[in-house]
C-alpha cells in the first residue's frame, strides 16, 4: 500500500473537507482496487440518490474526525 496520509492535520475547515472527501475517496480505491471496475460502476452510483446520500455520509463521517483531529481549527 502507498503511504500518503501523513497527517490528519489541516490549516482550515476548507482543507479539511477536501481531505475528508480524500479520504472517502481512497477508502473506496482500497476496497475496489481495479481502476476499471470502479469506473465501469461509477455510472450507476453516480446516478443514483442513495448512493449519493451514502457517499455523503461517508463524507461527513470523515470530516468530524479530521475537524476533531484538528481540535475544530480553534485558535489557542
């Protein structure tokens, strides 16, 4: 596997929902690795409202940890 998350830390709320969307998106690459698997799926999740709800979810789950991680970017 290839290390790329260093840290969960951020400079702002911004990065961290694009590390948030990040993370939901390599958590899928390592449960589907097969590129063209997932893009042979991906037209019909793409179009589909639970499954767009789900990846929310997803989503969100991921920015409550990395907003924790990051102390929810409070000033000390």
């Amino acid at each position: 596997m290839e290390k790329w998350l260093g840290s969960l830390k951020t400079k702002n709320p911004q990065e961290g929902f694009e590390l948030a969307i990040t993370l939901a998106q390599k958590g899928v690459q390592y449960t589907q690795p097969s590129e063209k698997i997932r893009k042979k799926l991906r037209p019909k999740y793409s179009t589909n409202a639970k499954s767009l709800i789900a990846a929310s979810q997803v989503i969100a789950i991921n920015f409550q940890t990395v907003a924790a991680a990051n102390n929810y970017w409070k000033k000390t």
